[in-house]
C-alpha cells in the first residue's frame, strides 16, 4: 500500500528546505499576480473509477499524489541473495502553475527511492533523489508507464506488458526486465481503497502480486545476473491520514504454492489497528478476494531499535487469516532496512525484505516479500494535516 500516503507523508512533512521553498515562492507568485483566489480543484478518490490500461499505468495529474513502486527478492545461481526497492513519486503542487509559460514553472515534484539489501553481506544501500519536475528533470507520461527521475526510469515496452526498470547510482544500480505472471488485480472494492473515515481519505490502487524479474544487479564493483520475483504497486488520490492515525504496517507476500497476499493496518494513536484496515488474498489461478476489516489478525512478535533514528520497530510478525486458515510467520532478512533520509529534511521509514514460513489449509508454505513500517520514528499525523 506504500501508500499514497507516504507520499503525502513526505511531501508535507518539512516546513522548509526544498519543497517548502518551492511551494512558498508558488503560493506567493500567484498571490502577486492574482490568480491564486479558490481552493484548488484536486480530484479525490471518491466511487468507482473506470479502469483502462495500458492508460492507467500512466499519471494521473488530476490527483495531487501518485506513485509507481516495485519491489522484489532476489538472487544469483551462486545463490547471493538481494532485496531491492524502486519508488518514483509524483506530488501535485499547482494544479494551475503560476510560470505556465516558463520552463522553471512547476506544476509537480518528484522524488523517489531506491534501495538495495545485501543480504549475504548484510548491507542496506539507499538512494534518493529530488526534482521539481522542470527542464526535463523528471517525467510521468499519462498514456503509459513510462516515468523518469534524473537516471532513473520505469518503461513499459509498447504494445506489451514488459516492463524495464533501471536506476544507477555510485554504489550500485539496477537493470531489470519484469513480466506478470498473474494478471494486474485491484485492490479494495474495485480498485478504491479506502485508507481513513470519511469522503475521499481513499486512494485508486492496483498491484501485479508476481511479476517474473531478471537482469543485472550491481552492489560497489560486483556485478551479478539474478532472477526472481516482483511487486508492483501503482496508487493514486488526493487523500491524508485520519484524525487519529499515526502510520501503517504495510506486507506483500509471495507463497510457494502460487498465492499472494496484501495487508495494510492503520495504526492510531494508542498502537491499535484501525477498522479500516484490510488486504486482497490471490489465488493460485490469478483471481483475488478481498479481505475485508477484520478478516486477519496480526501480532508483532520481536522488535528491533534503529541506532540512527532511535525508532523501535516491529522485527517480526504473526499473521492469522482465518478465511483461508493461513497461519504465517513473517521475519525481515536483515533486521536494518531503515530508509534514514535527509534531502527533504529527516525522514525515517523501515522498508525490507522478508521471509515467510507456516502453513495455508494445513499445508507447509514459505515464500518471500516486502514490509512497510512507517509512524515509528515519530507520528506522521503533523506532516499529513493541510
């Protein structure tokens, strides 16, 4: 779910630096010439949405908050082992902008983030990167998947549901072609899925739960050809977090037996799970249930505490779904996968690689995933309010 959210999240947390200069100077630019006198019409997640592809793969500049997110565990044939996340987010600054003329105005920012986990080595990498969105420095095409952010670019291969991802950077980088497995599926009730109480605390989300991944991986100066398994996330809105919400526990996992699941729990202010919490169990066969609130349970069973951000966060998971009588145990790879970021002011978020184990109907299973653990290193409700 990672979270239209978190986008808004980031975004809006910092007062000053970058993005809080940039949406100063806007706001004051169009107050100066006159043209800034109602609210912006920002289209919120409210109803169904007519879903066309390969055009929803591309943005959707009516909504202020979007992000395209894969990511996937993998190896080599000597069996070195990697996690890898690749996140481009677009946040809607002016619906109008100001400069609509100029080649410095700003309509949308973009940032994103990739990372790498070593597990062999047990070494996390992480990069971010910046921009406004002008002169060319970032892109998101609205009739396909074909995003950019500096050297960083998620391309759909016309006519096809082959995807490139490619991201460089000093101490490492990536080089992948992705095809799914098992059909796009929509997430909550037709692809609306509600986040918060209330009109429009939503967001349009699908996923591809298994996309089959190889390529070249490179960590310092070792290069490796590795394949295996994805996910990708695209969601978008123009929603925040509810009145008492503090951050989300977010899980994808990949089974041996052909399944997968997605679960996302609000936290609120005392820790407990909010209502509106839920997930979306796929089948072997590619079609999908939703599990609605209340349909799994999750118990935090050892924790870890970051020596940088001083957050204590949750290291390991029990996971009940009595619907499908899965009983599994969700463990990270490496117990430091904490994203410490800095150029958009101090943000801090866990975002790992996981192992799962337990048993689905009575039978064994293990599989892999990816967990999101954001509101640990301090409440996110400041930087979600308006």
């Amino acid at each position: 779910m990672y979270r239209c959210l978190v986008v808004i999240w980031k975004a809006r947390a910092i007062t000053c630096g970058l993005l809080g200069a940039m949406i100063s100077f806007s706001a004051a630019y169009a107050v100066e010439d006159g043209s800034a006198t109602a609210p912006e019409p920002w289209q919120k997640a409210i109803g169904p949405w007519s879903w066309i592809f390969p055009r929803d793969h591309g943005a959707h500049p009516n909504f202020k908050t979007e992000w395209w997110y894969f990511t996937g565990n993998l190896s080599d044939e000597q069996h070195h082992s990697f996690g890898y996340q690749l996140t481009i987010f677009r946040q809607g600054i002016q619906f109008k902008p100001a400069q609509s003329q100029s080649r410095w105005g700003t309509r949308d920012f973009y940032f994103g983030h990739f990372t790498l986990s070593d597990i062999g080595a047990n070494k996390f990498h992480v990069a971010e990167r910046v921009s406004r969105g002008a002169l060319g420095e970032a892109k998101a095409a609205a009739d396909r998947m074909d995003v950019a952010l500096g050297p960083w670019t998620i391309e759909q291969k016309p006519g096809s549901e082959q995807y490139t991802l490619s991201a460089h950077e000093a101490d490492m980088a990536i080089d992948f072609e992705e095809h799914p497995l098992k059909p796009l599926i929509l997430e909550g009730v037709n692809g609306l899925s509600r986040k918060a109480e209330g009109a429009g605390e939503a967001s349009y989300y699908y996923s591809y739960p298994r996309l089959a991944t190889t390529g070249q991986l490179r960590v310092g100066d070792m290069t490796y050809s590795i394949s295996g398994l994805s996910w990708f996330d695209h969601e978008f809105s123009t929603g925040s977090l509810g009145k008492n919400q503090v951050g989300w526990d977010w899980f994808c996992i990949q089974l041996d037996n052909h399944e997968e699941i997605m679960l996302y729990a609000m936290r609120d202010k005392s820790g407990a799970i909010d209502p509106v919490s839920e997930g979306t169990w796929v089948k072997a066969d590619g079609t999908s249930e939703r599990l609605p609130p209340g349909s799994f349970t999750l118990e935090k069973l050892a924790t870890w505490h970051s020596p940088r951000s001083g957050a204590i966060y949750p290291a390991r998971w029990h996971i009940l779904v009595p619907g499908h009588r899965a009983d599994l145990t969700v463990s990270p790879l490496m117990a430091d996968q904490e994203l410490h970021l800095t150029k958009m002011g101090a943000l801090d978020y866990w975002e790992g690689a996981c192992s799962i184990q337990g048993t689905v109907a009575g039978a064994r299973v293990s599989g892999t995933g990816y967990t999101e653990l954001t509101g640990y290193a301090g409440a996110l409700q400041a930087g979600l309010k308006e």
